[in-house]
C-alpha cells in the first residue's frame, strides 16, 4: 500500500528540492491529485516557493510558509494540516535538511505516524558532509532525531550540476549503494539529469528519476 505523504529531506546542496519538485510532477502527469507542501524554512534560496507559480500551471497544488499566514516558520495551519492528512490525493513535503528545518517537521510527527509516511534522505555524494558512508549515517541520524520521524528509504542523487557524466553518477552511487546497506535502508530511486537518461539506459537495477531544473541560484536569475 502507497503511502499518502512522501517526505523528502537532506542536507544543503543534496538536491532535494528539485527531487520532490520531479517527484510530484511525474505524479501530476499520471492525472494524480499532488499537493506539494514547502516545510523548508531554512534554505535562504533554491526554495520551492519561489516557482510556486510556474509548478501551480502544471497541475500541482502548492502549500508554501506564504500561505500560512506569511511567516518563515510554518504554523499548524488548515492548509497544512489539511494537506499532510493525506485524504486528497497524494501529499509531497519538502523538508530542511538542517537540524532546525527538520525540527519544524516535529510538531507534525504524531499525526503523521497515524496517516502513514515515507521519508526518503536525498544524498549527493559530492557535497560536503556525505562525501562517505559515515558522513550520510551522521546526516540521516540528525535528521531523524530532530524531526521525530524515521526515514523509510534513500534517494541517490549524484552529480556535480553541468559537470556530470556516466562515471560521475557511476562512482555517486557506488557510495550511496554502501550506505544503504550499512543503514539497512533501501535507495528508492535514483536521480539522473533528463538529459543523460538515455544515455544511463539500463546499467542500474533501481528505478530513474529523471531531473529537469526548476530552480535557478540568484547569480543565475
């Protein structure tokens, strides 16, 4: 049985993001009913809220801290609440990945241990911190303290932006590959630019998610 709310988190630079972003919008495309909720208070940039707009053309509903009464810390509010009780369709959560974004998904931990919840870690290999095993172990062990909820699944994102390549993701994985099995985690997809996913074809047993870019740093604006 799918459960109703996917939470994805991870730390700065993992991806996460654009990974829920995808993740929603292929749901949207199969005719789902997707509310996408930004629990994320505290990337300064690359946020969800700021293509809110765009994403809502595609046919998703989106909950950002703006509608929750134009605060940076999201409050128990209907639409929040509404949304993480998982009655409308499926819900996907863009959480922080820091100790005090992952805090702010607590106040919610009780209710979403009565819906049912998936929690993935999104890793990139290449970024500080998650460069080994040990460094994703410490990372998912952080998070699941902080947010009182425990994570069901990795996600394998490795790539270094416009400089990846097949040997790239190849050896990305390899690590993610290890911390899976250290931390008794399955890896639920993994991440691969939508242009390379041709080129990966088949050479992996898990299944692609393919990434198109929504967010753009302000030096890129």
């Amino acid at each position: 049985m799918e459960r109703p709310v996917v939470i994805f988190a991870g730390p700065f630079g993992s991806g996460k993001t654009e990974t829920a972003i995808n993740y929603a919008l292929q749901w949207a495309e199969e005719d789902q009913s997707v509310t996408l909720v930004d629990l994320d208070v505290v990337t300064t940039y690359l946020r969800l809220r700021e293509v809110e707009e765009r994403l809502r053309e595609k046919g998703l509903k989106v909950i950002t801290p703006s509608e929750a009464g134009n605060i940076d810390l999201p409050a128990i509010t209907p639409q929040i609440w509404g949304a993480l009780g998982g009655q409308d369709g499926r819900v996907v959560v863009d959480m922080g990945g820091s100790a005090p974004g992952a805090r702010s998904m607590g106040q919610f931990s009780s209710h979403l241990e009565k819906v049912g919840y998936a929690m993935n870690l999104v890793v990139n290999p290449y970024r500080p911190f998650t460069t080994t095993v040990e460094g994703i172990e410490k990372a998912e062990r952080e998070i699941a303290d902080s947010s009182r909820l425990q994570f069901t699944a990795l996600v394998s994102n490795p790539h270094l932006m416009g400089e990846t390549t097949l040997e790239v993701i190849d050896e990305g994985h390899l690590i993610v590959q290890e911390a899976s099995h250290q931390l008794g985690l399955p890896i639920a997809f993994l991440c691969v630019r939508a242009d390379l996913v041709e080129e990966v074809g088949e050479r992996y047993s898990v299944p692609i998610l393919p990434l198109n870019r929504y967010l753009l740093a302000p030096w890129e604006r």
